[in-house]
C-alpha cells in the first residue's frame, strides 16, 4: 500500500487518523476552513490501528465538488466524509490509484462549506496528493501525426482531380494512416490554396481537392466515420510573395501555399 508517513515531534498525520489535537486545536477549538490539524504519537506506539484507511472514489468524481456545489452534490459524488466541523469542513480519506498493479496513495482531501451549506473551496493536505490527482484527472491529448502534400504533386492546374503521381502519393499515406499503432480518432483532411483568384473561387477548390482526398484514403481503407475534409482557401498561407500580375514566378513562389495537410489523431 503506498501510504504516505510522516513522523516528527509535531506531528504524524499523514499517517494517523482519529487522533487527538494538539497546540492551537486542543479543548473546544476546531480547525478553520482548509486547516488539517496535527495530531503527535511516539513512533513506537503505532499499530495497525492507526493505519489510515481510504476510500476509492473515482477522481472524476471528485473533480466535479466546485464551489457552488451543496453538501448532497458532494455526499452524492464522495460518499460519507470521515469528519464533520461545524458542518463547515468535511474530511475525507481517498485512495488514488498509483498503477495497474491495484497500489494507490492514502491522500486526506477537504472541502469547506459556507454557512449556506455551498462548497466554498477543497484542498488535499499533501503536495504529493495534488499531483498524483492532477495526473488523474489530466485528458489525455490525442497524438498528432501530419502529413502535408503539395497540391501541385496531386493535382493537376486548376483541378481537383488527383494525377496518377497524386494517386500514389496518397495510397502511401493510406498505408502510414493505417499503419500507425495507435487507436485512430479521427483524420482531418485540409485543403490550402495560393491568393490567385477570388476568395470564393480559391475557397471551393481548396474544398474540392480535400474531399478528394478523402475520398482516396477511404478507397483505400482508412474508415471514413473517422475522415473530414475542409477547405480553408488562401486564408492560411506558409509564404508571402510580392506581386500582383499573374507572373510564372509568383506562381511558383506562391507553390508552398498550395497544398494538403492530412492531420491523423490517435492514442497510442
């Protein structure tokens, strides 16, 4: 069991559960609102009784007890707390997993109540505990893997019918897409033209061309569910050129914004 020990003159709590108060908490006192009190035991009177048992109680859950929340939304996504004050400050104790082998953290986590009965705040006790429960409840980013494919190469001009070189190209794509060992979430197909033409015109090419592409890679067996294809036009260029004449030049310094991005997302 990963339980958290801490033994020093002061205090054991880390440890301890249910033990008496010591210095600012003792008689009629109680602790404030996120203050976890100390307790002291000489080392070598602890036993298995003073072992600090938790509760599993998914971090999900926990995540959800913000302030606002009432005392019934936290009982109902935390249970019973261990320790009531005032009805101001509930204690619990969690178990949060470490790893697979089923080992977990023992971790104090409190949560204050304004006199209304709203949660006003919570926190854990120990550094240790916050990072372990951020890692939890962290989303996982699916991995990112792109592609980009000039438009000159796939099709040809002013088309959004893929060439023979422009076929090949993407059955090699295909083939890393579904040969990625990772779960597929989902493949973003984009398609980016050069500033040439009007915004209107640029814009349904740029989409025709990624439909296309999207269209090849389901042929070749990418799940199509999971592929969507948009044009975005002239809006996103990687190069500035000078000019406005329609220049062989200027074409072929605009050459880096015409193209394909084949975006493919995925947890490994």
């Amino acid at each position: 069991m990963g339980i958290m020990m801490k033994v020093t003159a002061l205090c054991a709590l880390a440890f301890l559960t249910g033990c008496a108060s010591v210095n600012g908490n003792q008689g009629n006192q109680t602790p404030g609102p996120l203050e976890f009190d100390n307790v002291e035991r000489v080392l070598t009177d602890l036993g298995p009784d003073y072992v600090r048992r938790g509760t599993a109680i998914a971090p999900r859950s926990i995540a959800q007890v913000v302030p606002g929340s009432s005392k019934n939304d936290v009982r109902s996504l935390m249970g019973t707390p261990v320790d009531e004050v005032n009805q101001r400050w509930w204690r619990y104790n969690v178990n949060l997993p470490l790893d697979s082998a089923g080992d977990y953290l023992v971790c104090q986590f409190g949560v204050a109540f304004d006199p209304d009965g709203l949660v006003t705040s919570s926190k854990w006790r120990r550094p240790q505990c916050t990072a372990r429960y951020e890692e939890l409840i962290r989303p996982e980013v699916p991995e990112l893997q792109e592609i980009t494919l000039f438009s000159d190469l796939l099709f040809g001009f002013d088309s959004a019918t893929l060439s023979a070189e422009g076929l090949k190209e993407l059955d090699l794509a295909a083939h890393v897409v579904l040969s990625q060992r990772m779960q597929l979430d989902r493949v973003v197909v984009v398609g980016h033209s050069d500033r040439i033409g009007s915004d209107r015109y640029n814009d349904a090419l740029s989409q025709r061309r990624a439909e296309a592409v999207r269209n090849r890679l389901v042929a070749k067996g990418v799940d199509g569910r999971l592929i969507s294809a948009e044009g975005r036009g002239a809006r996103e260029p990687l190069v500035e050129c000078q000019g406005r004449a329609i220049t062989a030049s200027l074409k072929q310094c605009l050459q880096p914004n015409r193209r394909v991005q084949i975006m493919i997302y995925g947890q490994r």
